[in-house]
C-alpha cells in the first residue's frame, strides 16, 4: 500500500507491504524498515524496529493518526495514494455512473453499515474492514443507492475486492 503521510506542511510517501505474520516492510522517504508490530489491547502497539522496542500508543480516526511515542506526541494526517487521487479527480468533476467501493488491502469485513436498495450520501461510512488491526471505515464515493453487496459480515477479502456497488 501506498501512503501520503502529512505532518504539519511536510508531506511523506510511505510504502507498507505485508510480509509473514506480524512482519511489515515499510519504505519511507526511500529508505527500508523492518518492523514487527504486535496489538497490544486497545490502541496500544509493540514495535520492534532495528532490533529496538517501543510501545506506541496509536489512535486512528478518519486518517487523522494521533500518535504517543517516548513520550513524544505526533499527529499525522495519513490518506492512501489512491484516495488522494480520487479526492483530487472528484474536486474536479461530480462522480456519474456506477461506482464500486473497494479494499486497499486484504482484511476481515466487521461490519456492513448500508443495505441493498439503500440511498447513501456521498463520504456516508459503507463497510468496515479490519486490516493490519485496525479498523477502516469505507465510504461513499458518491449520493446514490446500494445495488450490490458483495460480502458478508466476518469475511475475509484480499486487496481490490469489489464490495460494494453504488449508483
């Protein structure tokens, strides 16, 4: 996955791919991390980086990440390329047609927060998937109604899954 990383007016792209169970290789500014992340409980995470360990308290909501390290508090605006373009092309033009809401990367379907034959606003919160144990909640790319459902709650997706269709 890749990311957009804003902190204050300095942005960052940060790459993440899954590797075996808790392991991540995260690529930032070009330069390659190993990182072994283990939840906690609640929000708080067990990070192993460079053989070092840190708790880090995160709390995530609606790409806003506030982050307690070492006693360091960071808050970070994160939204993934994709988004961000999308963001962009629907500031330039109204979304038409058939839209289909997709998975970024693989996780387990927590809940279905809209039905078929429902009229959805355009950002109303659709599904929430659970990935690398956190929750994100997808939402509408446009006003409209829930033709297709493609998921149920519990299920596990893989990265691009078309999980919805809204016109």
């Amino acid at each position: 996955m890749h990311y957009i990383a804003s902190i204050g007016n300095e942005e960052h792209r940060i790459d993440i791919e899954k590797k075996d169970g808790n392991l991540f290789a995260i690529i930032v500014g070009g330069k390659k991390y190993d990182v072994d992340v283990v939840h906690s409980e609640h929000s708080l995470y067990s990070l192993i980086l460079n053989g070092k360990s840190y708790e880090v308290d995160i709390d995530a909501k609606d790409g806003i990440c506030n982050i307690l390290i070492k006693g360091e508090h960071y808050v970070i605006n994160v939204i993934n390329e994709k988004k961000k373009g999308l963001w962009i092309k629907s500031r330039e033009h109204t979304v038409e047609g058939k839209q289909s809401v997709t998975t970024e990367m693989p996780g387990k379907v927590v809940k279905i927060l809209a039905q078929k034959g429902h009229e959805v606003k355009l950002n109303q919160g659709l599904i929430v998937v659970e990935a690398m144990k956190m929750e994100n909640e997808l939402k509408s790319p446009k006003n409209g109604k829930v033709i297709e459902i493609n998921i149920r709650e519990g299920e596990i997706v893989e990265s691009g899954t078309t999980l919805m269709v809204i016109e």
